[in-house]
C-alpha cells in the first residue's frame, strides 16, 4: 500500500514488542519494576503521563545512585560517613554553624578550600571523609588520599618518570581531600611534588587538609624549607575556611567508658 511504501521510504522503525525495546535501552530499573508500577497505576487511576514520568524517575534515580557509587569507589574514600554520625558534643572547642556551612559544599563553587586542625582522634578525617562523600553524591570527581600515600606515590613515580602522569590525578579532581599532612616527616626532595599540587590547584579546584600541625608550625613539614612553605600556605590559606578542634581523643573516650562504666568516677574527670 502507498502507506507502507511510504513507512518505507523514511526508514520506519521495525515493529519491537515493550520488553525487547526496554531491555535495548538498557532501562534496567524500569524493566525490574514496570509490571508493579502498573498495577499501582490502575488501582490509584494515575494517567498515562503519570506512569511515564513515575518510570523515568525511577530509572533516573537509579542511574545516579549507581553513578555515585562508581565515583564513590573511584574516590577512593575507605568508609562512607554522615555529618549525623559526628559528636559534636566530644571536642571542647569547634565552630559547629561553621562545619554545617561547609557541609553544604558552597565553597567549592568559590573553587575555595578547608584546612581542618586538630590533635588526633578528634574527628578531623571524620568530616573530611563526609565532604568527599556528598560531592561524590554531586556529581563531582573526588580523590581521597592520606598524604603519606600521595608522598609516596608520586615519589615512586617520579623514580620512573612518570611524575607529571602521576600529579593529574591530583590536580584533575574537583575535590582533593589530604588527610594527616605532617603526621610523617619528609625530605625536601619527597615534598616537592605534593606542594606543587596544591600551587596548581589554586583557585581551580577545592582541597580539603587535615592536620595536627597549626598553620604557623606548616614549615616543619617540610623540614625547615620555611620559605616554599610560606608560599604554599598563603595559597592555600587565600581562600579558605579553617576549622579548629580542640580536645582529647574520641578514641580515648571509648577506652574511659570500658575502663570506667557508668556511674563511676574517671580519674581524668575528678
């Protein structure tokens, strides 16, 4: 007939059943659920468009649930945590309204950055670890690294000239978290690469800092090279948020309540 024909000309789709078109789209969420999604339309009356909109819904957030997953993974953040899990109530001193700000992720629209200082055990990798979680949640490129690993890494690759290779990785993501810089001591020469990572990063992408060391004690990180140091801080200082803790370790208030049960006295509080 002259419609066939002219179904012909303009390249009409072959005719493909609701499952075989489902399963070549790859709508995996929508293939697991359209049947019960369906039902539930016809008992609530729900329209045609309703349904759709319901199905494409569901498949979008299951898209970016296991897209956030996968960004989660590639982070390389070893545990996944929530503001809701932080005590605020164990540090005797933080600037809590200044932690819930910073939770909201606005400074990395201002491509700005957080340094978090504190003694050990007081939360620091706790909030930094929930920092990279929600980006990742945002759609954000997260790399997570301790700064003994990132020294490490970069020196091995600089021993087999694969150093700038190395620092993209650093330098590509939207949010670098460093956790315990300064816990070990380095050499000048190990040092290098990871400051010229955060002089790159500089107004181009946030990095968030751990450590024990207060800003003006920085240089001894980098075994007296007081001057490149300087220089470093104040780039990463420019534009920054700085978050102090003050207190005794979590990790020593559980070993207190297993050595001293409720209702007795601690020495360390008498």
């Amino acid at each position: 007939s002259r419609t066939e024909n002219a179904g012909k000309k303009q390249g009409a789709a072959p005719h493909m059943n609701l499952t075989h078109a489902i399963q070549a789209l790859k709508l995996g969420w929508i293939q697991e659920n359209i049947d019960g999604e369906l039902a539930d339309a016809t008992r609530k009356e729900r329209t045609h468009r309703q349904f759709v909109e319901r199905l494409l819904a569901g498949e979008f957030e299951s898209r970016a649930a296991h897209a956030a997953q996968r960004r989660l993974r590639a982070a390389r953040i070893p545990a996944v945590t929530t503001l809701a899990g932080f005590d605020f109530n164990w540090p005797t001193g933080i600037n809590q309204p200044l932690v819930r700000h910073i939770c909201t992720l606005d400074f990395m629209k201002e491509k700005a950055n957080v340094v978090s200082i504190g003694g050990t055990g007081l939360g620091k990798t706790h909030l930094a670890l929930v920092l990279g979680e929600q980006a990742c949640q945002r759609n954000n490129r997260v790399l997570f690294t301790t700064a003994q690993d990132m020294f490490t890494t970069l020196a091995a690759a600089q021993s087999v000239g694969a150093l700038h290779k190395a620092m993209r990785r650093y330098t590509a993501a939207h949010l670098l978290v460093i956790d315990a810089l300064g816990m070990f001591g380095v050499d000048k020469a190990a040092a290098g690469p990871p400051f010229q990572i955060l002089c790159a990063r500089y107004e181009k992408a946030s990095t968030v800092i751990t450590t024990n060391y207060p800003s003006k004690e920085w240089w001894k990180i980098r075994n007296s090279d007081a001057t490149t140091s300087s220089v470093v801080l104040d780039r990463l200082l420019h534009r920054s948020e700085t978050v102090l803790i003050e207190g005794r370790s979590y990790r020593m208030k559980n070993r207190m309540e297993e050595t001293w049960p409720l209702g007795k006295s601690s020495p360390m509080h008498d």
